[in-house]
C-alpha cells in the first residue's frame, strides 16, 4: 500500500481509527494522510419566486481564519504523538460548503495513490446511528477505494480474524483478488460464512461445493470455513460475529444511494452501523 | 452390571450380532444373555410328533437341540471368558416375538438383521427388527453386517432438541464412556423444518447442561429431508455409530408420519442404533 486516507475529527472514535492506522501504516510501509474537514456552515435562503437556494460565497470567506488554524495545530499534535513510530505522515485540512464527505472525496480524486480509507465510528444502535457516522456511511456508499470502518468498541489495534460472508452470486475475480490482499497486507486470517435461509435454502452439499468451486476460482490458499443458518443473511453474520471472536467484517457495498438504497435494502450499511467490529467495505461500483 | 440381550434364531445374521455383542461386553463388562425364542406352536408340533412316535419319551428333542445350540454357540473360543448366560423362552406366534424380547429388562439389545433387498440399492431390515425397534424398552443396536475388529470412536446422536433426549443420553453415558468413543450431536436443518444456528446453540446449551457427558460438539446440517442429512453427513463424517431416538410410531401416526429412524436404518451400513422415546 502506498497511501492510507485517514479522516479525523479528533473525536475519540477518530483516535481508535487512528491508532489502528499507525499499526497498519507501519506493518505495511505505507504514507499516511491525516485529513480534517472544515464544515462551512450552509445559509438556506428563499429567493423572491419561492425557491429554496443557498448562498453561494467562497467558504473562506465564511469560516474564521483561526478555526483552519486550530486544525492544523491539533494535526500537527497528531504528528507529534506518533513521531517516534517510522511512519512517514502528512496532514490537509479541507474546507467544504456542502458537507463532510464532498471533502473527503475531494481529497481522494486529488490523490491517485490512496489505497484504502481507514476512519471511525461507534458500534451503534438505536438513536446514536441516526446523529453519529452518517458521514461514515457516506464514505462507505460512495467511496471509490476500500473503506476500513474503525469501531470505537475496538480495543485491540491488531486484526487476527477477517469474516468474509460469502454468496451464490458469481463474484467479480478482481474484487475477490483486492479483498485477499488487503486482508493479507492487514495480516489477518482469512473466514469464509455462508449463511443458508428457508427463502433460499441449500443443502450442507451444495454450498460446500459452492465454497469448494469460489476458493478454486479466486485462488484462495487458506481459508477456513463456516455455515450459519438464520433468516437473513445480516442475522446470520451478527449471530456468528457474536458467538465467535472476529475482527473485522470485509463487505462488498453495491454502493445504492437514494431510493434505490431505500427499496432494496443494503446489508453493509446495516452492518456497518450495527455491528461492534471493525468493517472493511469494497464498492462495487469499482468493479 | 449391564446386561447386554442377543436373540438369536442361530442365523448368519444372529451370529453376527453375537460378535459385535461380545466386542462390547469386553470394553464394558456387561454380562451377555443369548436368547432364543421358539414359537410354542413348533414345540407343540414337535412334542405331538414325538409322543406318537416314542410313546411319551423324549418330548422335549426340539428344546434340547435348541439348548444344545445355545450351548455350542456360548462355547466357541472367540467367546471364551465372557459372562455369557443362555435362555429359551417360549412364545405362541410371529407376532408376540418382539414382544417378547422387547420386555425383557436389558440395558442394550443388540440385533442382528436379515436384510431385504429393496428397490433401488437399499437393504432393508427385517420384519422383527422393524417391530423390536417400535417396542424396546432399551436401546437397539442393529447389526447389518459383519463386523470385524470393531472400534467404535465417532458417535453420532441425532437430535431435534426433545425434552427426553437429555434422559436417553444420560442412560447412554456408561456406554458411551466405555466405548471412549466422542459424541458428536447432529441436527438436520430442512427447508420445512428450519433450524436457526442461533436456536440450536441455545437450546443445545440447556440440554447438554445437565448431562453426564462432559465432552462433546454439534453440527446443524443442511439438507432437503431429516433422513438424507442424516445418511449424507454420516458418510461425510464416517460415523461408526449412529444414535437416534425415535418416537415408536404406530397405527394411523406411524401411517402418516412414519419413523425417520427406520428410513435411515434402511439405508444405512454401519451400525444403528435406535432409542424408543415414549411420548
């Protein structure tokens, strides 16, 4: 890996997303990039024929010179406290009108080198997943490089266990190849879950030699393997990540935004806002 | 001490079953009984026959033969230094034969089969063990063939979480820790009778809480029908013993529901073993 994108709001969340970054960055000998984004805040206007407008002014203009200050100061404490690890570090501050994620994606499409984004989240339910990572799951929907969604319940910074939910679906050979590998670059081991349901039900068999066939296919050397029976496949993957100790969750997002994200459900954004361990997310749109 | 019941009708089949009761009395020192039951309708004939033609000397030729053969059984030297007691008990028809040896107190009843060829590759088992297994106040092992230097380490206990099964496996246990064999629990997930993973470790940690057995593990299996799961990860796993608890259907009940235990059995190699569970 040759850049790793890590957005911060100096939360704590950002600083777990954080500390997991530095491990990551250097295990695998890669730069880091520490971005904060400077909100601007947005003025609604009603123009004379009725419509519903915004001010269009330079966000400079409109954010105070020493908010960008304190940012690159509270940066630079960043840089500070991780100085003694060999990691090379770079950090940006990047204003934005309309709203969090337009400058994180900014940054990626200024950058043809980022290879993955690692930022933070709470492990949510309830009220909390409404107010909090809605940015997150932005980045996870839209994201055009592997996205790895840091849970702030996740204390250890090192990942043994990666659980890739597997389907009958054929996969994308590239995307499989980009999962393997950052998943090794993490230094974690490889699960594969299936999880079989009455709607769509299989027998042991037949998803075995459908395991058999994808571990063939997409050059899989070791992998371990485990069938779950529940009545969703969301289900299936909190019962197992419940019971059984793992890490993180790598999930292919189809990337649905608007109603299309609404009629059709998307089981990463769930998982990623329910589940209380780390996420790694591939958009599909990508492959 | 246990007690281990081998009928027998001095057929290859019986003979059979006798070798793999005698591997069992050895690991566990449960004493044998080889019983065999005569239709009491032959005898009458054979003492009618044998009145007219020695004028009331010798009546009882056909029990002494059948003595005579319990006895050359008992005391082949494969046998030699087991507890191995003889018994002839007589019954008035086919019928009353399961019966007959299903009241007789035992911990294990172990049964040799005649094997019926069916349709398609399938060996059916006979007639009487059919009825024996509906009727058991024990457990019964069916034997289908000869086994040779048995060795019974993989257990397989079929199981949909029933209230009585904690019992059976508990009256199991002597038995299975004698084997020192492992139990491994097996539930058949269908598409009609869907099990969630989730369910079946919760339930399964209730039932196996109170047990007896310290060790054990679980696999919930996948498959169209309760008796192809069964038979299919029996073949995967290699089972050497196959444990499953049936309901003794009969009637009307046994009509429609039949007995997934039978359909396993008949289709099933290695040895059986069927728990009747009452309701």
């Amino acid at each position: 890996m040759k850049r790793i994108l890590v957005p911060v709001d100096f939360s704590k969340q950002s600083d777990n997303a954080l500390a997991v970054a530095f491990k990551i960055a250097q295990k695998t000998k890669s730069r880091l990039l520490l971005l904060h984004v400077v909100e601007a805040p947005i003025n609604p206007q009603v123009n004379m024929m009725g419509d519903a407008g915004m001010i269009t002014v330079a966000p400079e203009s409109i954010i105070p010179h020493e908010q960008l200050k304190h940012s690159d100061q509270k940066l630079n404490a960043i840089k500070e406290k991780y100085a003694n690890l060999d990691v090379k570090i770079e950090t940006h501050t990047e204003l934005d009108i309309e709203s969090g994620f337009m400058g994180i994606d900014k940054v990626i499409s200024a950058h043809d080198d980022i290879d993955l984004v690692i930022m933070g989240s709470k492990g949510s339910s309830g009220l909390k997943e409404v107010l909090i990572g809605s940015n997150t799951e932005q980045v996870v929907k839209r994201a055009r490089v592997p996205v790895l969604v840091v849970k702030d319940d996740h204390i250890e910074s090192h990942l043994n266990k990666a659980l890739l939910p597997i389907n009958l679906e054929p996969q994308n050979a590239k995307l499989v190849a980009d999962i393997v590998k950052i998943v090794n670059l993490l230094g974690a081991e490889l699960h594969l879950l299936y999880v079989n349901s009455p709607l769509q039900f299989y027998s042991t068999q037949q998803i075995n030699d459908m395991k058999n066939e994808f571990v063939k296919k997409h050059h899989i050397s070791k992998a371990s393997f485990t069938i779950v029976d529940d009545f969703s496949e969301e289900k299936g993957i909190f019962y197992y990540v419940k019971e059984n100790k793992v890490d993180l969750i790598v999930m292919p997002t189809h990337g649905k935004t608007g109603l299309g994200a609404f009629f059709s459900g998307s089981v990463t954004a769930d998982v990623v806002n329910h589940s209380a361990v780390s996420v790694l997310t591939f958009n599909m749109k990508n492959y | 001490m246990g007690k281990i019941l081998v009928p027998t009708d001095f057929s290859e089949s019986s003979a059979n079953a006798l070798d793999v009761a005698a591997e069992l009395s050895k690991v566990t020192g449960w004493g044998i009984t080889l019983m065999n039951v005569m239709k009491s309708n032959e005898l009458a004939k054979s003492t009618y026959k044998a009145l007219k033609a020695n004028n009331g000397a010798g009546t009882n030729k056909l029990l002494a033969e059948a003595k005579a053969s319990l006895e050359s059984l008992k005391n082949k030297p494969k046998y030699n230094g087991l507890k191995i007691t003889i018994e002839i008990t007589l019954q008035d028809s086919f019928t009353k034969l399961s019966e007959e040896i299903s009241s007789q107190e035992a911990d294990l009843i172990v049964m040799g089969t005649k094997v019926v060829p069916g349709y398609g590759e399938e060996k059916l088992v006979g007639k009487n063990t059919r009825a024996l297994i509906k009727n058991a106040n024990c457990p019964v092992l069916v034997v289908k063939k000869p086994v040779k230097n048995l060795s019974i380490k993989s257990v397989v206990f079929t199981t949909d979480f029933d209230v009585m099964h904690r019992g059976i496996l508990n009256n199991l246990a002597p038995l299975l820790n004698a084997l020192n064999a492992k139990l491994h629990l097996l539930c058949i997930s269908t598409p009609s009778s869907f099990v969630t993973s989730r369910k079946a470790s919760k339930v399964l940690g209730t039932m196996m809480n109170k047990t007896k057995i310290k060790e054990w593990d679980f696999t919930l299996y996948n498959d169209k029908s309760k008796e192809e799961g069964i038979l299919h990860f029996a073949e995967e796993f290699k089972a050497d013993m196959l444990i499953m608890p049936t309901h003794g259907r009969k009637g009307f009940n046994y009509f429609f529901n039949g007995s997934i235990a039978e359909q396993v059995l008949d289709h099933f190699d290695g040895l059986g073993m069927t728990v009747y569970q009452k309701d």
